[in-house]
C-alpha cells in the first residue's frame, strides 16, 4: 500500500506543468495576472483542469461564494479576490488571490505548493520504524525474482501466484506493536509459482538475495490465473467443434462470444476429467452490443478447456436452447432517468481524526495495521485497544479466510458451479478500484496497494482500500424527567475494500467503533448468474420445469438459487495470546426462594475443551465468547470478547451448504457446515479450504485441522467464523443487484470495567 503522502511532498511547479499537460493544456493558457507577493507578474492557471488533472475535486457554492478543493484528506476553501484560503480549517496566506475570468476561477501556479504543504496535512505520518508486517514493496517484489533468477532455477515460462512477506514470529511482533523491544526483522519473501501444471512454492531471503528454500508441491493444483482468461477465450475461437456448437445457436461471429473461465471442481471421475490436468470449464454469454453480455447466455453449452496445452480438449452440448436477445442493460440505458438528487455533502474541516503512519492506523483509542493480499485481500494485524492509557491486545490477524458459492442446479452448464473465490482466483488480486463519492463517501481516504502479477513484476492496484470515517447513530442517550438531556453521537471507522469475481461485486467493510466493537460487513453486489430457459412468463407450460432451480426474473431468464458463504479468520488474542471458548446459556429454572414467581431465568456456563468440541451450528441464544481465563476486569470477570456469526438482509441465512452428505463438494470442505470453529494456532492453517483447493479431492482446510482434536483450552487460539446467504432471486435484482449485506460482530464482554464510551461528549 503507497502512502498518500509521499505525492504530495512531489507538488511542485514542474508536477503542476504536468497536471497541465494531462489535462491537455498549455502554458499558453498561463495568465499574467495579479502580482505575486515579491512583485513580479504571476503565471496564472485554470482551477478546475489544474485540480482535477492532479486528482482533486473542485466545487464552487454559490450560496457561500466559496470554492471547495478536495483531495484525499485535505479540503481547501477559498473564495475570489481572498488573500487567504482556509486548509483544513486553518487559515493560509496565498501568495496571489484566486482570480475569476467571465466564469472561469484562474489560481498561481504556487497554489499547489501553498495548500498542499505537508505541514498543513497531519493524516499522514512518516513511519519512524517500519512494523514488520508492512507489505512487499515493489523493489522488494522485483528483488525476489531477480534472486529467483540469479538462482539457476527460473524458467521464462513460470508464472507466480503470489509474491508475498514471509511473516516474522508472532511473538516477536506482538513485541514489537506492544512497543515491549524493538527486534531487528530480516525481510524474506514467499512465492509460488507454476510451472505448466506443477506447483512450487520458495522463500527468498532479500537481505542475502538469496533462494533458502525451493520446494515442489506434488498433488496439488495452482489457482486460476489472470492471463488464463486470455487463454480460454483464445482456444474457443480456434476450435472447430466449438464454433460449430455456436453456429447451431445461430451466431456465426465468435468475437461477440464471450467466454467466461470457472473452475472445474472435483467429482471422483464421475465427470470424465483427470483430477491432475489443469483444465477450466468455461460458459459463454453473447455480445448483443446492449453493455450486459450476462443477460444472454448461451445456455446447454460447455467447453473443457487444457489451460497449459491451450486447447479445447471437450464440448458438452445438451441442445439448443435460445440466447435470450432481449436488451437489458444494466446502467439505465434504454430507460426514463430519474433526475439526480441534490448532492450530499460530507467533509472534515478540521481535517480527518486518524493517522497513517506506513501501514499502520491510529484512531481515536484503536491502532492496527493493514495491507492488501493477493489471496484474501484486506489484512489487519497487531490490533489494539488503548484502554486509559494501556494498549491491550485484540487481535494478532483478522481477514477474509475463503468463501464459497455453491449453485443448486444440476443441469451441464450449472452443476460443478461452486467456486472458492480467494482459494481459486485470489480475490487480492481481481481488487477494484474504488471511485470516491459513489464507491465510499467523499471524505474518505483512498489507497493504492502494490502486489506482483502473474509474471512477478509490481502491479499497483490504484485506489484499492478506502478508509473513512462515518456517523452511526446515537452511542447513548439517556433523558431523565426534568434534567439536560444527555446523548452522544457514535462514530465509526470504516476501513473498505471490493473485489470484483466476474459477475459478481464483494465489498468487505471492517468496522471500528469506540466502545470497542468490531464489525465486518460483507456485501454482495453486481449481476447474478442467470440461466436461460424455454419460458417466458410463469403461465407457459415449461415454467415449472424451468423454474426447478431458480426464479423467473426475466423474460426467458431465470435466476438460480445458490449461496454466498463466507468464512473469516481471525487471530484474536484477548488480553494476551492464552484465550478459550465460553459458552453461556440463558435458561429457565424453578424459583426456589418462595414468592409468587414459579420460574426463572439464569445463566449456565460451559467450556468446550477441544476442537472437535468447539465446531458447531450457530445458535443465536447462546452467548459465545473467546475469553482470557488468567485476566480479569474490575469485578473478577475474565475479560471476553463476544462472537456472533450472524446474517442480515433479504436472503435466509445459510446454516450450511445446502447439498446432501454424499456429494463430493462436503469430501472437499468442511467450513461451511459450521458457522463456529477454534483451532490452537498454527502459522500454517491460514485458509479454510485449505492452500490448494482448486480441484481436490479432500478437505486440506478446517476439517484437518481439527483431526488432531487439540485442547483449546487456555491456549493460543483461533477463531473462524462462518456466515453468509442462500440467495433465492427476486426480480428486484435484475439486471443488476442492490447491494446485499450480511455481518459479523466482535463486541467487548466484561473487557471494560465500565461504558468505555464515557466521555465522549467532552473533546479528548
């Protein structure tokens, strides 16, 4: 990730030559108008084109007579003729007034320089000791493979599933966050890489540049590749038996073929396919020119394709159903637009109330650090909470652990859907870009983060983490009969970022309250898979049979029930890394101390030992806790955090994969089917599904790692909580899906001695 920061410190006259270029002008268009203050005429530049050319918003507000000039985390206000612009609610002296030409605002071309000082932007910090989680940079990206090649082993035709830091100990890091020793870190990297269909994993060590360890992986498949894609595409317009398929549906152009590459899964030889040739199914949709090539599937139709020989090896034809022609896009084409609303302005005076130091984040009482992974995209570490004074540990490391998305339908073109989009793909690296005011609210703070591509080279990924901060409602508020009224507003820290899996768009929004509270939103938006069908509507004579294993959206469209399942990993160590899982039952027992009452309600407490124990379905009446049993708050309660695994939303919550026991994909995994698991920690298990899912033939993830049914008790735990959706469609969704949310919940449980919120009307 690529501090904002260190732009900034380039603003300078030839930045702004360039601004100028980018935005096609000339300094022709550079107006000598007013003196600058030594007394020499001022080069004059266009406001707008200059600002937007160096990625800043400009607004002017009639009503006030100000401009408004955004950039990240710096708001400019200026106003014509003012000698004087306030940066972050501070006032600054220009050396040349603001100046209108006829509409047009023209500012000097040290305006840059002026309201974009460094001095003047306190969000972002040097970093005086780089924590030793921070990223890969892209040096140390090109370093790995140049050690790599120095090496003897490289081959021109490897490509790299990731290029990632190989982590130092957790203890000598918590050290290091805990500010208990400053351990020096040697910085060493870890790469997999593939070669044809052979995976190899290494270890690179930067500092000696040197390859300590190169290790092939038999029996194991590599994950699905960018550059794949090109590959699929490639081989169906240069297979003979393909384009004839696709000529039987009346399409004789395969440019407007769009193929889409899904991995293949694992059947026990009941498909046909050999579990160790990598290969890809691929379904294609047509380019009717509408913008959505989704709404038209050319259904009944599979190519198999050999991505290392590149070729079409099978085509699976189950007759010809008509691609549905009906133009439907989805960005309001073709439709009455509805005028848009007045805007909605939100923005920081006084500038923003977090700190990023390197990749470490200060707010309010929290600290952590984050970064992007190419696997399991956004990662925090060494969170903590400072509690009156004393940084107390959280969690060591919370992300995204895998997801699945099961579909329903047994049909050729539909049965072996059920993808692992981070253990197959790598959901790190398919981030999209966010776009500010639409994709976060304009106050936000947005982030670039660097990962290698597929060939080991640096690949910046621009505004991929979104961070800003939000209001969420009252904290507490209390009127008591005849006093002041007390109420606080709540705010929350909401760090961002979206993947984009195909059809589908996944924004992961971790959420920090002040009261100590952790949530972490999971959204899926974007197009659903669709299925194309006989049936118009619900009246025609196929429709029950069309509509077997989904719902009738469209016009010949039928969206499919499927699930949206995610597990997230998280390394919390509450109060220390000596943690264990609490179960509290509320209960109704008899009343025995007389009275009028005959029942009542109490409380019963139990400790699941081991791992085996600690796997389990979701009851909402249970209270579940991870708690420290050695540390203790005020009263002698052992300080917990909550943990609840729950859903939210339109679709029914997913209490597991919804298939029978006997088919392959529960052989496969296991982390569906528990919405609870707790491991001791192992720096190896980092992934539910295991390392290598794509294509196995057994679960090489959570139902392994609790085979060994270690205690859980007062040890070095971690926590997996599952949750997620059975996504039955509504035609509200198409052709493109409302954003649907589901959440988990991190809440303090006698972590605090009392409302850690206390205070909060009053300024820190």
């Amino acid at each position: 990730m690529k501090p904002f920061r260190s732009a900034l410190h380039l603003a300078s006259r030839h930045l702004l030559l360039a601004a100028l270029a980018a935005a096609g002008l000339s300094t022709a268009m550079m107006l000598p108008l007013p003196a600058a203050a030594h007394g020499a005429a001022a080069h004059m530049v266009p406001l707008k084109k200059a600002m937007e050319s160096f990625g800043a918003s400009v607004r002017w507000d009639a009503y006030a007579g100000v401009w408004t000039i955004t950039r990240n985390s710096v708001i400019v206000r200026v106003k014509p003729r003012a000698r004087t612009a306030l940066v972050n609610g501070q006032s600054v002296a220009l050396p040349v007034p603001l100046v209108m030409k006829g509409e047009q605002p023209y500012v000097s071309e040290d305006f840059i320089n002026t309201v974009f000082a460094p001095s003047l932007d306190k969000t972002f910090q040097i970093e005086a000791v780089p924590h030793p989680l921070n990223p890969l940079s892209a040096a140390e990206i090109t370093a790995t493979v140049e050690a790599l090649k120095a090496s003897g082993h490289y081959q021109p035709s490897y490509r790299f599933t990731e290029i990632t830091l190989a982590e130092p100990p957790k203890g000598q890091v918590w050290q290091f966050a805990l500010g208990q020793g400053r351990p020096v870190f040697a910085r060493r990297a870890n790469f997999t890489l593939l070669d044809g269909r052979n995976v190899i994993e290494g270890t690179v060590d930067l500092a000696r540049h040197s390859v300590e360890r190169w290790e092939p992986k038999a029996g194991v498949q590599g994950m699905v590749l960018v550059d794949d894609f090109e590959t699929v595409q490639n081989s169906l317009e240069s297979s003979p038996e393909y384009v004839q398929a696709i000529a039987r549906r009346g399409i004789s152009d395969m440019k407007k073929v769009v193929a889409t590459p899904l991995t293949v899964g694992y059947f026990g030889g009941k498909d046909a396919l050999q579990e160790d040739s990598r290969l890809l199914k691929v379904v294609s949709y047509l380019d009717v020119g509408d913008g959505n090539y989704w709404a038209h599937p050319i259904e009944n139709l599979v190519a198999v394709v050999d991505v290392v020989n590149k070729k079409v090896i099978k085509v699976e034809d189950n007759g010809v159903i008509p691609v549905p022609l009906k133009p439907t896009g989805y960005d309001g084409r073709g439709r009455t637009l509805t005028p848009p609303p007045k805007p909605l302005e939100i923005n920081e005076p006084e500038g923003k109330n977090y700190t990023i130091s390197g990749n470490t984040l200060h707010w309010r009482n929290w600290e952590m650090h984050f970064k992007l992974d190419s696997r399991v995209g956004l990662m925090f570490s060494t969170v903590t909470y400072n509690d009156h004074g004393k940084k107390r540990q959280i969690m060591y490391e919370g992300s995204l652990g895998g997801m699945i998305v099961p579909y329903g339908d047994p049909d050729v073109g539909w049965y072996f859907k059920a993808y692992l989009d981070s253990g197959e793909y790598g959901m790190g690296t398919l981030t999209s870009s966010i776009e500010r005011g639409k994709d976060t609210p304009e106050n936000a703070v947005l982030l670039d983060a660097t990962i290698a591509d597929s060939s080991g080279k640096p690949r910046v990924i621009p505004r991929a983490i979104g961070v800003f901060e939000r209001y969420a409602g009252p904290e507490f508020k209390h009127q008591e009969y005849g006093q002041p009224n007390l109420s606080v507003e709540r705010r929350e820290l909401v760090i961002r970022w979206i993947s984009t899996v195909g059809n589908y768009d996944y924004i992961f929004d971790w959420v920090f309250a002040e009261n100590g509270t952790i949530g972490i939103n999971a959204g899926a938006t974007g197009i659903e898979a669709v299925k194309g069908v006989q049936a118009s509507t619900m009246r025609d004579a196929t429709a029950a049979e069309d509509t077997r294993y989904g719902t009738l959206i469209d016009h010949n469209i039928v969206g499919t029930t499927h699930q949206h399942i995610y597990n997230f990993r998280l390394d919390l160590d509450i109060d220390g890394q000596n943690n264990s899982l609490t179960e509290v039952d509320p209960v109704v027992l008899p009343n025995t101390r007389g009275g009028p009452r005959s029942s009542t309600m109490q409380t019963v407490q139990r400790t699941p030992e081991t791992e085996q124990q600690a796997a389990q379905k979701f009851d909402a009446s249970t209270v579940r806790l991870l708690s420290n049993p050695n540390k203790f708050n005020k009263v002698g309660n052992p300080v917990s955090y909550q943990l609840i695994p729950y859903a939210g939303g339109t679709h029914p919550i997913a209490k597991g994969a919804n298939f029978s026991q006997d088919e392959w994909l529960n052989r496969r995994l296991s982390f569906m089917d528990r919405q609870l698991w707790v491991t001791r920690y192992d720096p190896e298990q980092r992934f539910p599904e295991g390392k290598y899912p794509n294509r196995s033939h057994e679960d090489t993830g959570l139902g392994a790692f609790v085979k060994d049914n270690q205690s859980i008790v007062n040890q070095d735990d971690v926590v997996w909580l599952t949750t997620g959706t059975t996504h039955v469609a509504r035609a509200e969704e198409w052709p493109i899906m409302p954003t649907e949310w589901v959440h988990v919940l991190l809440k303090p449980w006698n972590f605090f001695d009392e409302t850690p919120t206390l205070g909060l009307n009053k300024k820190k």
